[in-house]
C-alpha cells in the first residue's frame, strides 16, 4: 500500500517540476478549450486528431499523455461556452451543455457571471 503511494506521488513530482511538462499540459487545455467550444468537434475526437501530432514531435510518454490530459480537460469545459454564450449545446450525445443552455443564456444577457 504505502509503495503505492510513493510510486503516485512520485509521478506528481515528475509531472509538474518538469516545466516542459507543465507548459504541454497549460498548451493543452488551452487548445482543447478551443476546440471544445466549436460545434462537432468531442474529446475523442481531439485527442485522435493530437495523437499523430504527438509521435510526429517525438514527445516522451509522460508528455505526451499530459498533452493529451489537458487537451481532454479542455474540451469538457469548453463544450459550456457555446451553450452559455449562443444557447446552442456544444455535444450534443452529453445531455450536461443542454441543460447548462437555458438557465445560464438568460444570466449572461443580463450580465450576471
């Protein structure tokens, strides 16, 4: 149990004291928030697309899959900013942007955060 432990926190540390790291991973949500707001587009979706981008770079594993993690996290938020902002639902398979549409539009035209 306790190597357990060690072998997670041990990961943390290399994820964020490497500053390559943490700019892929900052590189990442910004890119996924991105693509996350435009309609169509799915975290899959992004991640495939990103997936030959990362072996044409020559990315190490940890990298690349920060890269990635930050693209996916992205992506959920950002589905919210087309829902907020033009009452459209982003994706539409996950009922959760339909649903923040309707109450949030109203709070925005108001001028409310």
């Amino acid at each position: 149990m306790s190597e357990t432990i060690l072998h997670i926190f041990s990961g943390f540390q290399l994820a964020v004291t490497d500053p390559i790291n943490l700019l892929l991973m900052v590189a990442g949500t910004f890119l996924g928030l991105i693509v996350g707001a435009l309609p169509g587009f799915s975290s899959p979706m992004a991640i495939v697309i990103l997936l030959p981008i990362t072996y044409h770079l020559k990315l190490p594993a940890i990298s690349a899959l920060l890269l990635m993690m930050g693209v996916y996290c992205g992506t959920k938020c950002g589905g919210s900013y087309p829902a907020v902002l033009l009452r459209t639902p982003g994706r539409l398979p996950v009922p959760v942007p339909h649903l923040t549409a309707t109450p949030w539009h109203s709070a925005a035209n108001r001028g409310k955060p």
